[in-house]
C-alpha cells in the first residue's frame, strides 16, 4: 500500500484537532448555544471582524515589501498624518461590515462622520461598530507592534437601521455588548470579550485561523509596571506628579521602585499590562485638556476588557464606562490597568495620602 505522505500544513492542522486548539468559529459558535435566543447575527458580526484582521495582519506582515510604508500626505480628523496602511486597514474592517450585513453603522478613527451601511434583506444590520482600524500607526515604519481596537454596540430599541444616525452611537461604554482588540505582534492575537471573561485568540498562519490560547483572561490586581510619556511631565497635575514619584521611590507594600514600559502604541502596553499586571496612563493635562486618546473607540472598548479581567479603567476621577459621551471623536484621560495600580491613581488625584488598599 503506497504510503501517501500528508503536506505538513494537514499534518498541522490534524495536530491542532478538538482536543489542543478551539478556533475562534467553534469558539464563538459554542458561546452562542448558551443564549437561546440567538440568531447568530453576533457571531457573523465577530466573524466578518476576524477575516478583516486577518487581511490586515498579511498586509502588516509585507508592509515592508510592498509600496505601503508612509503616509498618504491626507491628514484624518485627529490632526494626524495618515498612514497608508490606517487607510488600507480601515476600507478591510469596512468592506467586511459590508460584506457582512450585521452592521448598520461605523465608526471609524478615519472617517470623521460615520459610515451608514445598507443592510441586507438576510440580515438584520442590528450592530454598530466602532474602530480604530490601525491604532499606534506611526510605529509602522519602524516595525512596532500596532493593533485594531474595536467597539460593539446594539442599535437602540425603536431605531430602524435604515433611519440610523450617528447620534445612536453615543452611547456609554456600559451599553457594550462586545468589544476587543487584535495585535499585531511578534504573534497576531484577537482579544474580546462580550460580557462573560476575556479571551484571547492566536493566529496560526499555517492554516489561517484564530486559536484559542489564553481562556477567562484576568489581569493581576497589583503590577509593577507603569506606562506614561513622561515627557508629558511638566503639563501633569500635582497628584499624577506625586504618584509618578511614589511608584519610582525605594519601598515596600508595594515593593517598589516599579518599572516603566512605555512602547507609544496604546495595544501594545495595553496588553503586556493586561497579561503581567500595571498601568497605562494617559491623562488629561494642560496642554491636552480633554487627553489623547479617544473615547468610543480606544478607552471604551480597552475599560469593557480590562474589567472583564478584574482590572479597573477611569479618567482619573470618573468610570469610563459611565462617562456619556457627546461626539463621535472626543477624547478622554485614561487610567487603565491593575485594580490597586488605578485606584492609588485615583487617590493621589484626589490629593488623598497613598491609602492602603488592596
Ligand atoms: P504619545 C498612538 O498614536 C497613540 O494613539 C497610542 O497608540 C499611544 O499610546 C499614544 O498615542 C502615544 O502618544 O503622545 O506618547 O506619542
């Protein structure tokens, strides 16, 4: 009997059966049994978001080789030289909601309107999604990692897709039901949660799908390190000043000095300090009064996960999720990581002496 040799990409897959690696299909597939009611309208929704980061990774991946390196010369409504591969990345992410016909409107860090999409007569384009299809894009040319950042809304009860606004995307970050991010990394990951734990995904480029490699994520409650520019240091308020200087002195409880790690792409700090312990911060100053990063599309979706993960995320003084935002782009402080880490934050910004907490 001739021995018929299987290519190595069957072996693999064969290697990856039920019993080593769930892929983010069965996953996601498996999750919907639990809600009787389901249609599996979310499911194709995740499922059209997954194939757009998939395109985009293999972009990502030859940015290098092909003419995509650099900016278009167009500057995106935040006053930011845009990338080509922001661009690239943010007509996948849209092409696949179309494809899809879940989605009934984005919103996108690239366009500064919103896209209202037709919807299907299959389907039912209940969603609204919101994303930063190429967040930390100017660490592109130097090969950094980036990452997508996305947001997951219900339409609201009484609004008929076709006669959807953007108004009915200010919605407070509590109204989630799904939000996560990919990184594009030394691995490709997809992290999300919808309410029951966060789980992360990672991508096996020999055959093409998300596998689940880290189940019910959660972040540990006190870290050791810290994520700032502190090139910012001169517009910080006095308490950020004070607890900047209380995680760099020489003491315990806790063990301190801690150490800083700052990459200047927001996914990537996120998610070191989701996976080791710490805390990103990005705050409001006075040269940046309202902060950098945006709302709907970066702190909402990042303070859904790290909660999940029994971390914490405010501007400093106020819930993220509880803030109701007013516009499409704005832009909020951001404290977001280790529970203990956040709230000795919050602390320090209520001029409060270090308390002992957790
Ligand atoms: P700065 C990237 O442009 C970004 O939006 C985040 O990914 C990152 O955390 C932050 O800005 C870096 O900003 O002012 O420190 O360069």
């Amino acid at each position: 009997m001739e021995q018929v040799m299987e290519s190595e990409t069957v072996v693999r897959a064969k290697s990856f059966g039920p019993g080593r690696f769930q892929t983010l299909e069965q996953f996601i597939i498996a999750q919907q049994h639990r809600f009787p009611h389901a249609t599996g309208a979310f499911s194709r929704l995740l499922r059209d978001l997954s194939v757009a980061a998939k395109i985009v990774n293999r972009d990502i991946r030859r940015a290098g080789l092909l003419d995509v390196f650099g900016d278009t010369g167009e500057v995106n409504i935040q006053g930011e030289q845009q990338q080509k591969l922001d661009l690239a990345a943010h007509n996948e992410f849209v092409r696949a909601l179309q494809r899809g016909g879940e989605c009934c409107l984005i919103g996108s860090e690239e366009d500064e309107h919103g896209i209202i999409l037709e919807t299907h007569p299959e389907s039912e384009g209940k969603y609204i999604v919101l994303f930063d299809p190429l967040d930390g894009s100017s660490n592109i040319d130097v090969n950094v990692s980036v990452g997508t950042i996305f947001s997951i809304y219900h339409l609201p009860e009484g609004i008929e897709p076709r006669d959807v606004s953007v108004e009915a995307a200010l919605q407070p970050g509590v109204e989630q039901v799904g939000a996560g991010y990919v990184i594009y990394g030394s691995s490709t990951m997809l992290v999300y949660t919808t309410g029951d734990g966060v789980y992360g995904f990672t991508l096996e480029p020999s055959i093409g799908e998300f596998l689940l490699s880290h189940p019910r994520l959660q972040t540990p409650k006190q870290g050791k390190l810290y994520s700032i520019n502190e090139g910012n240091y001169v517009w910080f308020e006095e308490g950020l000043k004070r607890y900047i200087k209380w995680m760099q002195r020489n003491a315990d409880e806790p063990k301190r000095p801690f150490s800083t790690r700052y990459i200047g792409s927001f996914v990537a700090d996120f998610h070191r300090n989701l996976l080791k312990g710490g805390i990103f911060i990005y705050p409001a100053t006075a040269k940046n009064p309202s902060g950098k990063l945006r709302l709907m599309y970066e702190a909402n979706p990042m303070a859904f996960i790290i909660e999940q993960a029994g971390g914490r995320a405010s501007d400093g003084h106020t819930r993220i999720l509880e803030k109701q935002p007013q516009a499409l782009h704005e832009r909020t402080g951001l404290f977001i990581g280790s529970e203990a880490m956040v709230l000795r934050a919050e602390a320090f910004l209520r001029d409060e002496r270090p308390p002992d907490i957790l």
